[in-house]
C-alpha cells in the first residue's frame, strides 16, 4: 500500500490516530444510540426509572464534548504563546508593527470565538438541566421557564448574525456590488428565524398556550426541507444553462448526487417528525420504538462504519500489502553478489566455487 493513494493512512503514527478517532465517534453513536432506547423505554413506561438516571448517556456525551473543547482551546492557547515568543519586532520595522496587529486582531476575533462557542456549550447544558428538573417533577416551570437558556444562545446568535450581517455588507458596498445584499442577508438570517419561530412554538403549544395540532407547530420544519428542495432545483437549473460542458455536466452530476442524499435523509427524517408529531396529538398506540426507528436505523449506520467496516477495511488491506511483501523470493545469503563481484559469504564453499570458475578467464587474459 505504500505505492498507493492512501499509503499515508498506514503510517503508524497516523494509523493510530485514525484507530483513535474511529473508537471515539463509535463510542459517542453507540451512547447516542443508548440514550434513545433509555427515551424509548422511559417515555412507554417500560421503567419507572427518574429522568437523571435516563439522561446518564447524554451526560457522558457533555463531559466528552467539554473534554475536547476544553483540549482543543489549550493546544491552541500553547500554540499562541510560541508564536508571541517567536515573533521579535524591530521597533523601526513598521510592517513588522502592522504584521503584529494584525496577529492580535485575530488573535482577539479568535479568543472572542472561544468563549462564545463555550458559552453556547454551557447553555446546551443548562438546557438539559432545566428539562430533567422538570420532567422529574422538582420545580414547577413553565415550558417557557424552561426554554429561557435556549432564548439566551438565540440572543447570542442575532448578534453574531447581526455583526457579520453588517461586516459583509460594508464589503459589497466597497465592492460595488450593493445588489447582492437581499440575498445576502436572507442567507445570514433565514435558518436562525426559522429555528426560533420552531423553539417559540413548541413551548406556547406545551403550555397550552396555542391549542393547534403537532403537525402545525413543525410547519417550520417543513419549510426548512421546501427551501433546501428549491435550493436543489436553483443550482440545476444554473448549470444547466452554463455554455461550459465539462463544467455544467460535473455541476449537474453534484446536484443529482445532492438530491438522492436529500431524498433519503428527507424520507427518514419528516417520517420522524410525522411519527413525534402524531404520538404528541394523543395517538398513544404508536409506541416510541416505533417513532425512533428512522433514528435506530441512522445511528446504527453510523455506528456500523465507524466501529466495524472502517476497521476491517484498513485491516484487510493492511494485511493484503503485508502477504504482497511475504509472498516475494528471498535470495539465500549465501548467492548473493555484491557490487564488487564477490560472494557475501567469504571464504565460504560458494566463493570457492565462484573463485574456481573465474581462474581460467584470468590466465587466459595473462597470457593473451
């Protein structure tokens, strides 16, 4: 495999930081998988067991999420601190003063993305806590009560929308091209609206404040799928009409691929939402099993190409080079020649023989 495109995949150091990533993304889907069937079992009242206890998955799936977060920020920090050590700026040097603002400009933007990516971290948290509290009955909130971590993370979000919102459109106006902006802002802003109109819903419908059914509360959901769908059919239709070929025939051939990805992921999902939906109207026959399949079935997917098929295929073709190498025909020490013209094993029986045979030709060309 050396000789291959994927020879740096057998690599020691990099084989074994990709056995390492494959155990950890299948632990993390076989506690995904864990934690549904906790829910599963929970919500059909197979056990009686308290909502914490339920949610000792998830909890684990926090602490291994906080421990990469928290790995990733120092690795980064370090790096920092050895680029400040050697990075020595000559007080006459104007470039070098600009160069090192600049650094620390990103350097800041960079600090200023950490904190707010764990700050979003704590309030997923947060959240959880809020929902086991009181799904175990300990306080009295409303759903409304309970969703306040997740109006603060929607909140964080408007602003850091806002300000790349208004950092990109002083670049087009600089641009000249102020006709993009419509369109610009619509993608910096759809999904966030579209998500917290959901997230409003659901706890105005939990509190009973609306009174319509499930299926009218997810109607953001469906608009999500309609825009990706109208996505789909924008893109073909561009490259369709592009007087390149080569380029159009490959934009075409990603657009078709997209829209079998999008089919299957659509058909699994929305039979998720139609399934939670119909279980939250009241229709108590249909079990959680039921409703969580299309989930069973992806994670245990996922689970199977991460902890059984990845490994096993770079087993097999580690051990398919490996018999390659084993099956080639080793030569005796004994025949073997040297640059020089004589045998390895001097003085040996071989160098005897080969001596012999060579003495003729030499008195032949001493007398000659």
């Amino acid at each position: 495999m050396m000789d291959t495109v994927v020879s740096p995949l057998f690599d020691p150091q990099v084989e074994s930081m990709l056995c390492t990533i494959l155990m950890s993304v299948s632990l993390l889907f076989a506690l995904t998988i864990i934690f549904l069937a906790f829910l599963t079992v929970r919500i059909d009242e197979l056990v009686l067991w308290s909502w914490s206890a339920v949610w000792i998955p998830a909890w684990i799936l926090n602490a291994f999420a906080f421990y990469s977060m928290a790995q990733y920020m120092l690795k980064h920090k370090d790096k920092q601190d050895d680029e400040e050590e050697n990075s020595d700026v000559d007080p006459r040097d104007k470039e070098g003063h600009a160069n090192q603002r600049l650094q620390q400009h990103n350097r800041h933007i960079k600090i200023a993305k950490h904190s707010i990516f764990m700050l979003n971290f704590i309030l997923a948290l947060l959240f959880q806590i809020f929902i086991v509290l009181r799904l175990d009955g300990k306080v009295m909130w409303t759903a409304c009560q309970v969703f306040i971590p997740y109006f603060v993370y929607e909140g964080i979000q408007f602003c850091v929308n806002c300000t790349k919102a208004l950092v990109g459109c002083l670049a087009l106006r600089s641009l000249k091209e102020s006709s993009r902006m419509p369109s610009f802002l619509f993608k910096q802003f759809w999904f966030s609206a579209v998500r917290f109109v959901l997230f409003l819903l659901i706890p105005l419908r939990i509190d009973q404040v609306i009174q319509c059914s499930w299926g009218i509360v997810f109607i953001p959901l469906y608009l999500v799928g309609l825009k990706w769908a109208l996505e789909l059919v924008y893109r073909y239709r561009v490259y369709s009409r592009m007087p390149q070929p080569d380029v159009a025939h490959q934009g075409k051939v990603t657009v078709l691929a997209g829209a079998v990805a999008f089919v299957i992921v659509g058909i699994l999902f929305y039979a998720l939402v139609g399934l939670i939906a119909t279980r939250l109207d009241g229709h108590l026959f249909i079990k959680m099993s039921n409703v969580f399949v299309p989930l069973f079935i992806v994670f245990s997917f996922f689970l199977c190409c991460s902890g059984c098929c990845l490994p096993c295929l770079l087993r097999v073709s580690a051990v398919s080079d490996l018999d390659e190498h084993e099956t080639q025909i080793l030569v005796d020490a004994n025949r073997r020649i040297t640059a020089s013209g004589e045998s390895d094993a001097s003085g040996s029986a071989g160098s005897t023989v080969f001596t012999s045979t060579t003495t003729p030709a030499g008195s032949l060309a001493t007398k000659q």
